[in-house]
C-alpha cells in the first residue's frame, strides 16, 4: 500500500501500488525513466491518484491526487486504450483535422 498526500504532508487515502500506465519499451516496462513506473487509480470519491513507483534504492513509490485533465493525458501518453476506456468512456479524442484550417 501506498500512502497519498496531500499539499501539508497529511494521508489522504492508501492505494495499492501499481503500474498500469507504463509500456513496453522493446526490452522492460517502464514510464519512460529507466528505474520507474507509474500507475494509475481512483478513489471511491472518484478522484484520480497518480502512483510513482521506483526501483531505486533509498527511494520510496508515492502516490499524489490529480485533476481529471491530468490523469487523461498520463493515460493518452500510456497508449493503454483499456484504461481509456475504463475512466474516460466517453473520451472521443481531438475533432479537428489536419489540412482544414483556413488562411
């Protein structure tokens, strides 16, 4: 378990760890730091808790809460279309097409 903090260092909630937003890079899984991963949750209340995991000594995982905003666009930059669709169901992706702005 993960402790969340918030911006006075109180616990606001435990989370389990994970790390369902990183991808394969060819060679390991990872957020795109060689030694980290990060993961992605929510609350009952329905708030987003993003988790930063580490496999560094001496460092601990962590975990901090996160604006809707946020935590759609760590999940568009994962590529993890299951967890697009399980938290932004109705998420349609950007309208505008390439080559149809007017001068």
């Amino acid at each position: 378990m993960i402790n969340v903090y918030n911006e006075y260092g109180e616990v606001l909630a435990r989370v389990n760890y994970s790390s369902n937003l990183d991808y394969w890079d060819g060679s390991n899984y990872t957020c795109g730091t060689t030694g980290r991963h990060k993961g992605i949750t929510r609350l009952k209340d329905k708030r987003f808790v993003l988790i930063y995991g580490t496999q560094w000594q001496g460092e601990r995982s962590s975990a901090e809460i996160v604006s809707d905003e946020e935590a759609l666009q760590e999940v568009l930059k994962s590529g993890n279309n299951n967890l697009l669709q399980k938290y932004f169901p109705d998420y349609e992706g950007d309208s505008m097409e390439e080559g149809t702005e007017e001068d």
